[in-house]
C-alpha cells in the first residue's frame, strides 16, 4: 500500500496527519521518539490549554486525535528517502515503505551553549524561547547567550518584560549588526565577553558563573544561537535548504513533486501556533495535488445527513 509519509511525530507532524487520515489517505507517522516539544515542561500560550499543557502531554494528545482517524505511528528513524519511479521510497533503521508524497515536518534542535550544566536547567531556568517564556521572568534579571543579530534582537525583545537584561558572548566579541548594537547600547544593556564555565542553583538557576569565577546573578537564561535543522533528507530529495531550514513556497510545497515541508524545520517564528497551521496547509495541498482537485474532508462529509 501506498499513502503519504509524514517525518516527525511533532505538534506539525500531526496534525497534517489528521487531514492526511480524515481524507482516506494512509498516513505512516516516523516518530523517532525526539523532538523539542517533548521536553517542555508547560506551556501557557496554546489555544484550548488556558491553565497551561505540558509538551508530553500536547504529543499525547496530537497522537491519539491522528490515530483515531486511522494514521499509523511508526516509531522507526527514517535514514533515507529516494525517489521510485512516480513514488518514494522512505528507509528506516528496519523498514522499508513506498509512498505517493511526503511532508518534512522533523522540527528543529535548538543549538546549546558550551556552558556545564545548560541541560540540567533547561526548562528551570534556561529556556530557547524569548516569545515562549519571558512572561515568567517579568522584572527578574536575565541574560541572553548569543553575539549577533540574533541575540540582540532577543534582549531587546526582554525589555518588555524586564529591565534587567544584559548579553553574554560566552568569550566571543559582539558581532551585531552597528543599529542593533546602537539600540543594546541605548537601552543600557551591558554585554559581557567573558568566557563562561557552568551553570550553578538549586532546584531552578541562579547563577552563570564565568571562568574567572565571578558570578553573574540570573532568573532566566535564553540561548540565542540559532538551532540546528534536520535538512539532510531534504538535499537527499534535492529539495533546497538555506543553513539549517528547508526552503518552502507559500504553500509549504518545495520545487520536488508532492514534497512538502512544514513546522520549525522551515524556519519562521517556531510557535506550536505557526507550526500546527503549517502542518494544516502543507496536508491540504498535498491532498490537492495528489488528487488533482480541492482539499474535500469526506469525514466531514460522511457525518451529515442523507
């Protein structure tokens, strides 16, 4: 049997499968058993969830909602995908499947800072996130590790939540753009290019402490260097990337037939809002091309009255 291959098992992954499943198509789900969204701990800014979802649960959630539709979670790590004749061939770790169209949903790996202990506070302290997590940190001291663009952008994004930010370029010299370094600089927010050695708290993180010893006090840690995309099954299809993301029409479709792309992986604002709506859009118009007409929910259709 043939179907659509969906890569990631993700807030985006899954909810293209519930269009893919809601249309009779067969849905094959990789789940590799990653993915960010799993080691959140809360999140307080997902529609329907007003006292907050965890990212485990938000997962379980997505998955029992496809399944029930009759997509199917492959928990096997895709390694390979080839193209075979007018359809593709999508290799695991232990299988192989044959599919009629593909949607890259593997979201992204946010990149840590070469600092002892980052993992350990991830979720206490430490957080990817300025748009995800600042409101917890409102007039508490943070910092940001990163020394570009990226980085400053990020503290000056904090201001609105505190004014007690300050950059850390962990040893590297500040290489924002000269506008953003004017406004860092007018807002007062200190940048610090000391090498850092570890992280150091209690039960949630208190301190960065540089390799000099000194300690600099924090609530609230947001690491700004960029993430780290899974693009490699994109180039083997010779589907275009740019760094880390996969580059994507409008649509979520990409130059190679019934490809399409969705969620973190494509870049973007990297939201469980902006993802899940991607996955939405890039099922919809792979149903359409795989068809040939428009989008039709036949569930939706088999439920109303004769």
């Amino acid at each position: 049997m043939s179907g659509v291959a969906i890569i990631g098992g993700g807030p985006t992954g899954l909810n293209a499968a519930i269009y893919t499943a809601r249309a009779d198509k067969r849905t094959l789900v990789f789940d590799d058993g990653g993915g960010t969204t799993r080691d959140v701990d809360t999140m307080e800014n997902v529609y329907g969830f007003p006292d907050g979802v965890t990212g485990p649960e938000l997962v379980d959630l997505g998955r029992e909602h496809a399944q029930k539709y009759g997509a199917e979670i492959v928990e096997e790590e895709v390694v390979r995908i080839e193209p075979e004749g007018e359809r593709y061939r999508v290799e695991t770790t232990v299988d192989e499947y044959v599919v009629d169209g593909v949607i890259l949903a593997t979201g992204a790996d946010y990149e840590r800072p070469a600092i002892a202990d980052v993992e350990a506070y991830e979720g206490h302290g430490v957080s990817y996130c300025v748009e995800c997590d600042a409101y917890f940190y409102r007039d508490s001291p943070v910092a940001v590790v990163g020394n570009d663009n990226y980085a400053a952008t990020e503290a000056l994004m904090l201001l609105d939540y505190t004014d007690d930010v300050r950059i850390l370029t962990n040893g590297s010299s500040f290489e924002a753009g000269e506008e953003l370094k004017e406004r860092v600089d007018d807002a007062g927010i200190p940048v610090i290019t000391d090498d850092l050695d570890r992280l150091a708290g209690g039960e949630v993180l208190e301190t960065v402490v540089t390799k000099a010893g000194d300690e600099i006090s924090v609530d609230g840690l947001f690491v700004a260097l960029g993430t780290a995309g899974g693009t490699d099954l994109a180039e083997m299809l010779g589907v275009p990337v740019d760094g880390d993301d996969i580059v994507t029409d409008p649509d979520q479709s990409t130059p190679v037939d019934r490809v399409y792309a969705a969620g973190d992986v494509t870049g973007g604002h990297q939201q469980i809002a902006t993802s899940v709506g991607e996955g939405a859009r890039a099922a919809i118009n792979l149903l359409e091309e795989l068809r040939g007409a428009d989008y039709i929910d036949y569930k939706k259709l088999d439920s109303q009255p004769a």
